[in-house]
C-alpha cells in the first residue's frame, strides 16, 4: 500500500480504497483482534475493504511516526463527552503526546497526524434528499446559508458544512454526541473562523470533500504581548511503502 501525504496539508495522507484493497487485504494479521473481528462483521465485500484499507493505512502511518511496528500498536478509547462510557475518541496510551484521525467515505480514506488535537472527516456529495432531511440538524445559519442557495449548489455546500463540523468536533472530542449545531463552520467555499480551531478545507476530487482541524493552545506566555503559540501539524513529510513496515 502506497501513500504520500497530502500537499499543502502538513500530517494529512488520503488514499483511494479500490487500488489499495488487495494490499490491505494482504496486511490484515497486523490488525488487532478487536480490528479483525469488525472486519469479518461486513455483510458487504466494499464495505469490508474500505474497513481494512483505513485502519491499516492507520497503523502504518502512526508507526512509521512513533518508531514501531504497525502491530504492536495498542488503542484505548477516551471517556465518552456524552455519557463517560469507554468509546470515546480513540488515543495510542504509550505515545499520547501523537494525535491522530481517521476518516472514510465512498472511495476515499484520510489519516491526519499532528502535534496537537486533530480531527479530519471525508464525505461524499450526497442526493438532495439527505440534505433535506439531515440538513435540519445544523446551526441554524447554516440553514439559512442553504436556503439561499439554488437546490443544484445545495449537496455540495452541504457536504462541505459537514465535513468542516465533524473535523471539529472530532479534534475536541465530542464527536456528534451532543448534535450537529456547534460550531458554526459555514457553508461557504472557506470554513467560518472559529475559536480554539484552525479549519482548513482539503481538495479532493471525484465527488468527494474534506476538511481537516487542529486544536490551538492558548496561550502560555506573561500576558503583556508575549507571542501567542499556535497548534501545529506534524511537519515531517509522510511518503512510505507499505512493504517497509511489515
């Protein structure tokens, strides 16, 4: 499995799952048991391979970053932000100062890294009936936004909306635990400024749309004009064969 990160986005690398399929096939024993057993669970061939494809895309990025082999990497899930149950956002317990995300859709996985938070969300375009319906759950000038919009910009503008939001919500934490209407991201071609993120859009193509989110720091300085630290992704390039770390 080949993969390159993405230009201009620093810790990002997206791959497409068709081409990588029968190599992650062949890399599935580095996958854990848990990982392993979800795998088998899907009724669909596609399904089963954007699963492999992603998780070990997953473990051969954070590997190569940690200094480790991709099947001695052990997951923990972080108290859930809605109930405090054992699901929430997935961490590595012996390398928690790398954070990382995962996302897939149709033909498209992405894995972020960076040095701080991170959450990264792929969407498909989806028809003009799941903006209708799915639309009604976001703030509600993203509503308006689309409202104004002609019905043949509106999945777009829509699949662009939620992608930026579950980057966010994924970088804090929270996921959709707590619904759909904050933050406000917008629906526009750049993501709305927020406060504690730093929201970037991430060009794909063939119908699909990104976003990736980084956590800021406050700041830590005397507060008499010392220089804000702002969250920075992971800057070392990421270009590897998969070959070299099996």
């Amino acid at each position: 499995m080949h993969y390159e990160e993405l230009p201009g986005h620093p810790g990002v690398v997206a791959v497409p799952v068709h081409p990588n399929a029968a190599a992650a096939r062949a890399l599935a024993p580095l996958l854990d048991s848990a990982e392993t057993a979800r795998s088998r669970a899907f009724r669909r061939p596609a399904d089963a391979d954007r699963y492999l494809v992603a998780h070990v895309l997953l473990r051969l990025v954070l590997a190569e970053r940690v200094g480790t082999r991709p099947d001695r990497l052990v997951f923990a899930r972080r108290p859930c932000a809605g109930c405090g149950g054992p699901h929430g956002k997935p961490h590595l317990p012996d390398h928690d100062a790398t954070h990382f995300s995962l996302s897939h859709a149709g033909d498209r996985v992405l894995v972020a890294l960076a040095s701080v938070p991170v959450g990264v969300d792929v969407e498909t375009v989806p028809a003009d009936g799941v903006v209708r319906d799915v639309g009604t759950a976001l703030h509600p000038r993203e509503r308006a936004e689309l409202a104004a919009l002609p019905v043949s910009a509106r999945a777009g503008a829509f699949a662009r909306c939620w992608a930026r939001k579950e980057a966010a919500l994924k970088a804090t934490g929270v996921a959709l635990v707590r619904g759909a209407v904050e933050p406000y991201v917008g629906t526009g071609l750049a993501p709305a400024p927020g406060s504690g993120l730093r929201l970037t859009d991430v060009l794909l193509s063939e119908g699909h749309v990104a976003a990736v989110a980084h956590e800021v720091p406050c700041p830590t300085g005397p507060p008499d004009g010392g220089r804000q630290v702002t969250g920075a992704p992971v800057t070392a390039e990421i270009r590897r064969d998969s070959t070299r770390s099996r």
